[in-house]
C-alpha cells in the first residue's frame, strides 16, 4: 500500500515537474521574440524538410551527407531570392509611399463625384466624413506597413544568419532532443503525449507547407501578371498579396485593394484597370477553387463553421497574427478532445 502510494507521489511530481519545464520553455520564449521568430521558423521548416532526411539516406548517402546536401540546398532556396528581391521591394516601397498622396486625390474626387451623382438621382447626400475615416484608416495602415517593411526586412537579414543556424541544430540534433524530452515525459502520459506531438507536428509541418505553397503560387501568379502588363510595383503588389493570402479569408481581399485602387488612380477606367482586375479575380479563383481545397482543407480536417468561428476568435484576441494561427491551434484542440474522448470512453468501455 505505502509503496503504490509513494509511486503515485512519485508520478504526480515528473507530471509537475514535465509541465513545469514547458511553461517555463514556454515563457522563454515568449520573452525573446527575436529569438523566438527564428527558431520557430527553423522549427517549421525543419517539420517540412525532415522526412527527405530518410529518403536521402535511402540513396546510399549517411546522415551527415543528407543534413548537409539539404542544408546547403535550403541556405540556396532561401537566401539567394531574398538577396536579389529584397532591393527592389525597399525601393517599389518607397515610390509607393510617396504615391499615396496622389492616390488619396484620386480617392476624394471620386468620392465627391459619387456624392453628386447619388444625390441627383435620390436627393439624399452622403456625408463626406465616411471618405475622409475610409482615407485616414487607409493612410495609417499603409504608412504602418510602408515604415515597418524596412524593419521587417532588416529582420529577414537577421533571420537569415539566425534561421540556418537553428535549423542546422534541428536537423543534427532533433532526435537527441526528442529523446530527452520523452525521458522527462511521466509514464501515465507517455503515449498520449507522443501520439499527440508526433500528430500535431506532423500536421503543423504539412499545414505550414501548404499555406507557403498556396501563398507562392498567388504571389507568383500576381507578380508575373502586373510584370507582364507593365505595372508599376509589380514586386511589391505580388509580395503584399501572397503574404496577406496567409489571413482566412479576409486576405486575398486586403491584398487586392491596394492594386485596384492604384490601378483606377494611375489609368482610370481602361481596359490595363480591367486587365489588373481579372487578373486578381483569376488568381484568387485557382486559390480558392483548386489550391485551397487540395493543399490546405483536407490537412486541418476541420468543419467550415470550426474554421470560421476559430478565426474569428483569433482576431478577436490576437488581431492578425490571431487569425494567422487560428487554424492549426484549432486543429491542434481538435486532436487533443478526441484524444481525451478516445481515452475517457475506451476506459468506460473496459
């Protein structure tokens, strides 16, 4: 009796010391965003890249020449573009910027011309205070992003010293790291925990790999259209529209916006306006209608009303980085309460 008591004790206190090691994990890294940013991108990348690891060895090649064939082919993958890419963007960002006056004339007069036309059909006046909040929303989400940029690529050059070296470690060392932890993990939840890690893993990877797919494919799509049609900011339009793709569905919205308006300010109502217009309607179609449903739904497995409801609370709590991670986390409770219900009912069963 005192010895299944002393057990019991015994693994109450790995459960305590397990979840304590994750929070304070948890909270390290919370604490060093710029830090953390890195390691977690390494860390999905790694979810990605890691099943080629075997597929190499497979080939007659050990496990130091596959981490490195593939190292030194992701460092190609991933630095060269943004080195080449990354000018031009800061330079398309800084004509943009000093675009938005003119852009914002453009708006007014319309809007003005709107105002008379309605009222002679109707008699009512629209006030003009609505342009005017609609402008100054727009000026300050555009200036945010227009000022910010700079910084986020100043980040993406940190992050490409950053981001190798923790993905090196990844891949030399993940098992051993593995191992650690399930050594920590209390036996009245070994298997539940490796079930539920290895799944969720294995789902972020394919879940993160998806949406990078999805948002290259419309970026690529955006950015050869506008080049094709001679578009000013072709670079910058296509880099906004596939890193907005990666919000639920309000993305490909707010990535379209930018290019209509310039296109309706820059050369009115002709047919390059219309060309900008189905170009986008033609990307967003192949996204919604094709990509999406083969890449990213059957992955996260969850019902349309789950997704809704997850994203909305995502931006509720977190803005856009809320509905950014929505998805997977719901995935993630969804895999955890089937868990629990599995376990709960195959012990009722007994």
């Amino acid at each position: 009796m005192e010895a299944k008591a002393s057990s019991s004790k015994k693994e109450w206190l790995r459960l305590i010391f397990f979840f304590s090691v994750i929070l304070i994990f948890g909270g390290a890294l919370l604490s060093l965003p710029r830090a953390a940013i890195p390691l977690t991108i390494a860390y999905v990348i790694y979810l990605i890249v890691s099943p080629a690891i075997p597929t190499l060895a497979k080939l007659g090649l050990g496990k130091g020449p596959s981490i490195a064939l593939l190292f030194v082919a992701l460092l190609f993958f991933f630095i060269y573009p943004i080195v080449k890419v990354v000018p031009t963007i800061t330079r398309e960002a800084k004509e943009f910027k000093d675009n938005i006056p003119r852009i914002e004339r453009y708006v007014e007069t319309q809007y003005s011309k709107t105002r008379a036309v309605i009222k002679d059909k109707t008699g009512y006046e629209v006030p003009s205070k609505y342009v005017s909040e609609v402008i100054e929303v727009a000026r300050k989400g555009t200036a945010n992003f227009l000022l910010n940029l700079p910084q986020v690529l100043a980040s993406f050059l940190e992050w490409i010293l950053l981001v190798p070296l923790f993905l090196f470690f990844l891949l030399k060392d993940a098992t051993s790291f593995k191992k650690s932890i399930l050594r920590l993990t209390p036996n009245s939840i070994f298997e539940r925990f490796y079930y539920l890690s290895h799944k969720f893993n294995s789902q972020l990877g394919d879940y993160i790999f998806a949406k990078f797919v999805e948002a290259s494919i419309v970026g690529i799509i955006i950015t050869s259209g506008l080049l094709i049609l001679d578009i000013k900011f072709s670079l910058l339009l296509g880099l906004v529209a596939g890193m907005t793709n990666v919000i639920p569905y309000v993305g490909p919205v707010l990535g379209t916006i930018p290019a209509i308006v310039l296109g309706f300010a820059e050369y009115g109502t002709t047919p390059t306006t219309g060309a900008i217009v189905l170009l986008y309607l033609i990307a967003n179609t192949i996204d919604i209608g094709i990509v999406f449903p083969l890449l990213v739904s059957k992955i996260v497995d969850l019902h349309p009303v789950v997704v809704v409801m997850s994203v909305i609370l995502g931006s509720q709590y977190l803005g856009i980085l809320g509905m950014v991670v929505s998805i997977p986390l719901a995935a993630a409770v969804k895999l955890i309460i089937i868990e629990i219900y599995n376990g709960v009912y195959s012990d009722r069963n007994r």
